[in-house]
C-alpha cells in the first residue's frame, strides 16, 4: 500500500513475512537497475519512503527475487509481464488564508 505524508514523500508499505529481502522496482528507479531496498518494520512488514516529483509511477515490489504488484495502490494497469501498480503524486498546493485584523497566514497542503 502506499499513502503521501505530511511533507509529500511516498510511503510504500508491503506486507510479506518470512522473507529475506524485499526492494521496491519502478519508472522512478529504472526497475531493477537502481531498485530500492526496504527496510523491515515488524511484524512482517517492510517500507520505504521516497520524495518524488509530481505524477504518476509505475511500480512492483521484489520479495526474495519474486515479483508482486500493490494492489492496495492508487491503481493498477496492464504490461507485459502481468500488473504494474501505480501511486499517483499530487502537486503541493499553497493555501493562503487571511483572517481579519491579523497577518496572512500560508499553508502547504
């Protein structure tokens, strides 16, 4: 699964216990050429955590040498070799926000 955090990295989460390694392959990272490795976080779970540009991404992971699609991802599409996942990254949006008799406050959201 995959969710953007507060400051507009992608969290990649993947669930597979009693493996060795794992490593998160896509278009951001040349697929296997520079894929990433994640690091394990408990109870079968491994991570990574990646800063991209906006748009949209490609990618599987890697469980000992094994290849599996996020289908808990913001979606899915056909290659082919079977499914890729996709994680959609939004553009930061500043926010400005002016509230009578006090300064304008700005966000990022």
């Amino acid at each position: 699964m995959t969710s953007i955090t507060d400051d507009g990295a992608v969290e990649f989460r993947f669930y597979r216990p009693h493996v060795g390694c794992v490593k998160l392959a896509g278009d951001f990272s040349q697929w296997v050429r520079h894929a990433v490795s994640m690091q394990p976080a408990g109870g079968g779970w491994w991570t990574a955590k990646l800063t991209l540009s906006p748009g949209d991404y490609r990618f599987r992971y890697i469980a000992d040498g094994m290849w599996f699609t996020d289908f808990a991802a913001h979606g899915i599409e056909s290659c082919e070799d079977g499914w890729n996942s996709v994680v959609l990254v939004p553009e930061k949006k500043v926010m400005s926000i002016t509230i009578p008799n006090r300064t304008t406050a700005k966000s990022v959201a």
